[in-house]
C-alpha cells in the first residue's frame, strides 16, 4: 500500500498538470499555446464547443477567438470563467448575435469597409465569423476572397491588427522548423502558403500576400467544413521588388528585393522539409507564385508531399467544369471546339492541361487535341516560329503557324468557339475582337477570368451585348445578372463565375479525410466532372456553367466523397470505409459529411472544458491523496516525486 500511493499520487498529478487543473496564470505565447492545445482533440466534431481551461483569466477567454462566444455564455459559464461583470447581463442565442452583426455588416459602406468589418468579427469569435460566412456565402464570398481580397493585400500592412498565422523570412533562415515547432497546433491539416511573387491579377506584393492565405483558408473553413485551428497561413517572405512597397516606411515585410536562383530555392527546401517534419500528414496549397516558379515547385514536390497549386490545378478544373457545362448548352463536343487563351501564364497553361486530358480521355489523340490550342502572350501567339527566348511552361502548346501580334489577328485566324482571358488586361476583349467572334461562331463561350473586377477581359454586359443572346459567359470576378433585349423581354442571362472556391475546398477536404499522400492529376479530372455533373438544366437554360454558390458546402462534400472513394478502389487512400456492400456512394459521402465541422456554440461540454469537468475532479482528488500521504506516511517521498514529475531526468 505504500509502494501504491506514490505511484497514484504521480499519475494524477500529471493528469491533472497536463489537462489546466493545476497550471499557474500564463502569458504570452504559453497561453496561446494552451488555447490552441485545448482545440486539439476537437476532431472532426461538427460544432465548435472547444474552450480554454480554469487558469486563463476571464479576459484572456473573452479575447480568445476560439474560445469566446460572446453574449452567449451562459449563466453557469459566467460563473466558473468568472465572466460576470465583464459582459453586460444579457445572455443570447447565436441567432440574436447573428442579427446584431448582420446589421452592423450592413451599415458598412463599402466592400473594403466590409472586409474590415468581417475580419474584426474573425479576429473576436472565429464561431461566429464562419457562421456568418456560411450563412451568407454568396454576398460575402466576394469580401472575405476575390475580388475584395485584392484591395486588401495592397493596403495589408496599413489594415495590420493582430497576428495571424506565420511568417517564414530571409531573416529566420536555418531556424524554419523551431518556427513551426513553437506553433501550438499539432494536428494542421490545411496549409495555404504563398510568396507574394503574383498577387490575383496585382503583381508582386510582397509579405503583404499574407491576406490571400487568410481569405483562402476562410473559405477552406467555411466552405469545406475544415476546423479552424487545424489550417495555417504561411508567408514565405523573400523580399520584394516592388519599389514603392520598399519605400514604404509601414511595410510589414522584408525590406530588399527578392531572392532568386539558388537562394530561393534553398528557402523553399527548409520549408517543405520543415513541414514534413512538423506535420507529416499536412495538405501543402501553393498560392500566387509567380510563373518562373510556380511550375517548378509543383513538379518538384508534388510527388513527394501533399501538395497542388490552386493557380495551376485548381483554376484548370474549374475551368473544365464550366466548359463542360457550356457544350452541355450548346450540345456540342470537343471535336468541335477551337480555344484561343490571351495570356499564357501559369493558370492559362494549367487549364490547356486539364482540358488536354479531358480530350485525350474522351478520345482524341493527343496531336488532335493540341492543335484546338491557341495561347497569345504580350507578344502575340505563342508559336514556335517567333524570335526570342519563350518560358518553358509555353513550348509544350507553342504552334508551328507564323506570328501573329495581336488578339484581333487570331481570333479572324483560329475561328474560335471559346476565348479565354487569363491576361489581367481590364477591357482587352474589345467590341472588334467580341464581333470578330460572334461573326464565325453561333454561340460564343466567353470566359473573362481575370481578377480582381477591374481586370476582367470585359464585363458581362458588354460579351452579352457584342456577343448576341446567345453568348455563353463566365467570370473570375462576379457579375449581375444581365436583361437581355428591351426591358428585358429576351429573359435574363445569369454570368456564371469560374470561381476555384468550387474545387480548392473539396479537393482538400478530399485528400485529407481519404489520407493520400500525393494528389495525382486524375482527382482533378474527378474534380472538375463532379462539379459539372452538380449544374441544374434550369440553371443551363438561364446561361449559367456552374452550380449556385449557396449550396458550396454539398459541392464540396461531394467532391471530397468521390476522391475518397476514388482512393479506396485505386489504393491510394489509407483509409476504409465500410459501404455495406452497395455500390457505396451515400457511405463515402456521409463518412465525408461526419468530417466537416459546422460552427455552432455547443453548450453541452462547453461547461467541462470551462471549469467544471475533468481537470478540477483530478486536482480535488490529486490533493486528497496528497494529504493522505503526507498524514499516514512522510512528506518526503511525495516530494521527491513531484520533484521528479517536473524534471524526470534529475
């Protein structure tokens, strides 16, 4: 019995230290750490009741976003965080403060008003930021993402409040993995990282790129169900050249130009190395690199990590869907498409590459395929007849035709059925080159795909109105609905916007809840079917290649349901799911569906975790057998044994 007793002692001890029972006031990052450490074992529970524990002090709990639901603590909550006081005596349902931050959210008076407003409500109760973004996708999707993201990564380091996620610069070289280590979550699943190198449509803007990262991983939260303490932005800050940014006396960033060639790459090796070691099992999103290193770093790790590039990939499926959705309209095949691309970067080549496949795997060679292909750069088609070095990622769809300069000259000579605009040049899909189209082909499948808004090739109105009523077209920015004829009597065509929120999300989701190791371009292929398969006939007959915005959430389910089915019938998958022994679709999609968290404050639990459960039962009993074991036997032993608890090697 006296051999027992320590040995009891120690284990509760331990216990009762390592749940918040007996930790001492903290501060700093040893609090975050404890806050985000008390989200861990949250899993894939669909509500957020994830609080922090007794010895954090009822500001620190009410100024955590992941821990604070506002006014509605409860009246038992108050009274274990020691709340009262601090928030006046209404107590409220998610609902009511809901409404209050809708009304507040309405009263803003613009786009960039509004972002700031949304992310103050992030920056206070993620709960109650991701409800609104969920309850309110398509008005807020265009605030929290493109194209008002954009107005917020060029003013980032005047708009910087508080922390959010990590930055990885010059200046921490060789110490990249201590950085990661020292964050407290440890179990990310999610990482969106960029350079700043190709901001949208905005060019280099150096650590203030931070703010796409965010954006993206809002809409990974929202849109898919991820929990929030499990996704991580990462600012890979190399430098900038951009001038006025390095005039700017409040730029957050480093403060020279960019590093390339050797230096570069080097910085991209500590990272992936760093998280591989950190987090294993971690999806990897490469975000706005610029083209002379997006390709590289794709082909370079895509087979070793978790990893895609949503500018290449994610933009490619997308594209595909909608494009698949637009043959369904005019009931037409491949075979009878011609595709001009204006701009030839590395989004433009990504979906050349999807819909090159979709060609091949539908029957085409691959020599009849690439000839539908016609890419124009600044400098005119993209051919291999032209003088001047050419970018690598360009040869592979480079025709064997004489130059042409302009737009304008290939559009009269390829006759093209789709024109694509993937060149950031706002209005360069003029009158002329729309005419031009329309002149040779019955219904021009427009997509404007470059962002923000003021870079579109042209806006729906103008495809529509130079086009004919016929014009099938889709955006990378959202356009209104458009009338068509006087007063509208031709109907009403609804623009359909080419969003990657339709397959980022799910692809993710998919490839974390299936365990895969590399994503493989044939989840994309599955990616991009998926979601064509998912637009109505009524939504087709109004013009529109994509599925309403307002039910993102099942979008996305089924597209992370049929990557992991997909991984189970190839082995890719390190999961099993049982299917009962039907074909198994509904079973992939609910075992999806019990991943995705929903934000919702759970009262049942919450009071557990806030100081009436576990960890407060474990100290009263460590205590007791404390006392019994001073009292019946020495002090000594004890001691030597809480000593040993906290310095087990002394």
């Amino acid at each position: 019995m006296m051999r027992v007793f320590p040995c009891v002692i120690l284990i509760l001890y331990v216990i009762a230290r390592d749940t918040g029972g007996l930790k001492p006031p903290q501060h700093g990052h040893q609090l975050e750490a404890d806050r985000r450490n008390a989200t861990a074992d949250v899993g894939p529970s669909r509500s957020s009741h994830a609080m922090v524990t007794m010895s954090s002090s009822a500001l620190n709990v009410l100024r955590d976003p992941i821990a604070s639901k506002g006014l509605s603590f409860t009246a038992t909550e108050r009274d274990r965080l020691d709340l009262n006081g601090y928030l006046p005596p209404a107590i409220e349902t998610m609902d009511q403060q809901i409404i209050r931050l809708m009304d507040g959210y309405e009263r803003q008076t613009s786009d960039f008003d509004r972002y700031l407003y949304l992310e103050s409500i992030h920056d206070r109760s993620e709960v109650l930021y991701f409800r609104l973004l969920v309850e309110n996708v398509v008005d807020m999707m265009p605030i929290v993402y493109t194209p008002t993201v954009g107005i917020a990564c060029q003013n980032f380091s005047r708009i910087y409040r508080q922390p959010r996620g990590i930055f990885l610069s010059t200046s921490l070289r060789g110490r990249f993995y201590e950085v990661l280590r020292q964050w407290p979550q440890k179990n990310v699943e999610i990482i969106v990282v960029t350079d700043g190198s190709r901001i949208l449509g905005l060019g280099d803007l150096g650590a203030n790129g931070m703010g796409i990262a965010i954006g993206k991983l809002s809409l990974y939260v929202a849109a898919a169900g991820i929990h929030p303490s499990k996704v991580l932005p990462i600012m890979l800050d190399v430098g900038t050249n951009n001038e006025q940014l390095l005039m700017d006396p409040l730029y957050i960033g480093e403060k020279h130009p960019r590093l390339q060639g050797d230096a570069y790459d080097a910085i991209v090796d500590e990272f992936v190395s760093a998280v591989r070691r950190r987090w294993p099992a971690a999806l990897v999103q490469w975000e706005d690199f610029s083209n002379d290193h997006a390709f590289p770093i794709l082909s370079k790790y895509r087979d070793e990590l978790l990893s895609f590039n949503d500018d290449i990939q994610g933009t490619g499926t997308v594209i595909l869907a909608g494009l698949l959705g637009a043959m369904r309209i005019t009931q037409s095949e491949w075979a009878n498409q011609t595709i001009v691309f204006y701009g030839a970067g590395a989004a433009a080549v990504g979906i050349a590459d999807m819909i090159l496949e979709d060609m091949v795997d539908k029957g085409m060679s691959h020599s009849e395929a690439k000839d539908k292909f016609w890419l124009v750069d600044s400098k005119g088609l993209v051919t291999t007849q032209r003088s001047g070095a050419m970018q690598s990622h360009k040869l592979r769809f480079a025709r064997d035709d004489p130059p042409l300069p302009t737009l304008l000259e290939v559009v009269k000579a390829a006759r093209p059925t789709m024109l694509l605009g993937l060149s950031g040049k706002g209005g360069a899909f003029t009158e002329k080159i729309i005419k031009a189209m329309r002149s040779q082909c019955k219904s021009p499948i427009i997509f404007a795909l470059s962002n923000p808004t003021s870079k579109s090739e042209c806006t729906a109105e103008e495809a529509y109105k130079w086009g004919g009523s016929s014009t099938i077209f889709a955006s990378g920015s959202p356009f209104a609905p458009v009338p068509i004829g006087p007063l509208g009597i031709g109907g009403t065509q609804v623009p359909g916007q080419g969003n990657n929120l339709y397959v980022f999300p799910g692809v993710g989701l998919g490839a974390i809840s299936a365990k895969l190791r590399t994503i493989p371009d044939s989840v994309f292929a599955l990616a991009a079917r998926t979601l064509a398969s998912m637009v109505t006939d009524d939504e087709l007959a109004h013009g529109t290649v994509y599925p309403s915005l307002t039910g993102i959430r099942n979008i996305s389910m089924h597209i992370a349901a049929a990557i992991v089915q997909q991984g189970v019938d190839t082995g890719a998958s390190r999961v099993r799911v049982d299917t009962g022994g039907d074909d198994g679709d509904d079973k992939y999609r609910e075992y999806v569906d019990r991943r995705m968290w929903y934000p919702d404050f759970a009262v049942s639990g919450a009071a557990s975790r806030v100081g009436g459960g576990p960890s407060i039962i474990v100290a009263v009993g460590w205590l007791f057998l404390v006392g019994v074991h001073f009292i019946v036997f020495t002090g000594r032993s004890a001691l030597r044994l809480l000593i040993f608890a906290e310095n087990p090697f002394i």
